[in-house]
C-alpha cells in the first residue's frame, strides 16, 4: 500500500450489486468500509459531468463524479437514482457498471466506489450539493483536482481506455 491506498491492478469491473443486508448500518465499525456510488455521465458531445464539493464539504473543492453513500438495504443503482434526483434534480433513465475503487483514506477509512456509465433524462439540471458543475471533454480531466479515489478512473477516461457511453450502450447497459 502506498499513500493510504488500496487498489487492484486494473479498474476491477463490477457486475449487479445484491441489496445491501440491514447488518450494513450507518454506523460503521473499524473494518467495515463506506460504500458509495457514482454516475458517470457522457452528453453526445463527449463531454462528462463533473461537480465540484463545497468548501465547507470533507476534501473541501475538489472534483467529483455526482454521486453519494449507499443506505441501508438501497441497491447501488437505487443509490444512484436517489442521489441523482437530490444533488441534480435529475432522473436516471439507464446505467451501467464501469468501475470498482476501494480507497483508504488516512482520516476517514476505506471507501468502496461503484462508478456507473449514466444517462439521464433530458433537463435542466439543478445543482444542490456543489459549489460549481462542469461539462468537460475526457482530455481534460487531468486539468480538475478529483478527490484521490478518483483518480486511476479519471487517468483511463482522459485516456481514452474507458468511454462511458460505449458501455452504456452495450448489452450491458440496463434500466436505471
């Protein structure tokens, strides 16, 4: 482990996440880790949604992919839907599994982050929980200071390796 991180060697690609069990509480104990989901959203253009936290958020300014925690007994896509609708007012039309990080950060413990391909349904969007959003190409990624457990996605979408909406797309895209 180097700089408080545990990562597998590539991007670990998820499939369908089971509900999560009543055991996995809010509160949780030294070995259990925060599971959290993010959308990954393309416009036709190519450009990807990204938002920027608050300064008085934890790892105040820096860039994200919308998304948040999984609740109890919520599936990830639910997850995913709900935040959506709270940080965006948008609605989730479809999704797909794109990537798994888990990520140990000094101060806070293990986060588990199930990044999807998303596609919404067309709308104004209403940002509520960032300071400031923005539509970037993937080239540009590298130029935003992501949170850490974003990184190695940002690095293979800037790349080109990952394309959301090629996933999206594919017989793996489902229903939101």
């Amino acid at each position: 482990m180097t700089e408080g991180r545990r990562q597998a060697s590539p991007l670990t690609t998820i499939g369908p996440h089971p509900r999560r069990k009543s055991s996995m509480l809010a509160s949780r104990g030294p070995n259990m880790s925060l599971e959290v989901v993010a959308a990954v959203i393309e416009r036709s253009d190519r450009r990807l949604l990204i938002g920027q936290r608050r300064s008085h958020d934890t790892s105040p300014l820096k860039w994200e992919f919308p998304g948040g925690k999984v609740k109890p007994a919520e599936s990830a896509v639910e997850a995913l839907a709900r935040e959506l609708r709270e940080e965006l007012g948008v609605t989730l039309e479809r999704s797909a599994p794109l990537a798994r990080v888990e990520y140990d950060y000094p101060d806070r413990g293990t986060v588990v982050v199930s990044f999807f391909a998303a596609a919404i349904a067309a709308a104004e969007l209403r940002p509520t929980a960032f300071r400031q959003i923005a539509w970037v190409l993937p080239r540009e990624l590298g130029q935003y200071d992501f949170l850490p457990a974003n990184a190695r996605l940002v690095r293979e979408l800037a790349t080109g390796r990952l394309k959301p909406a090629d996933i999206l797309d594919s017989p793996a895209g489902n229903p939101g």
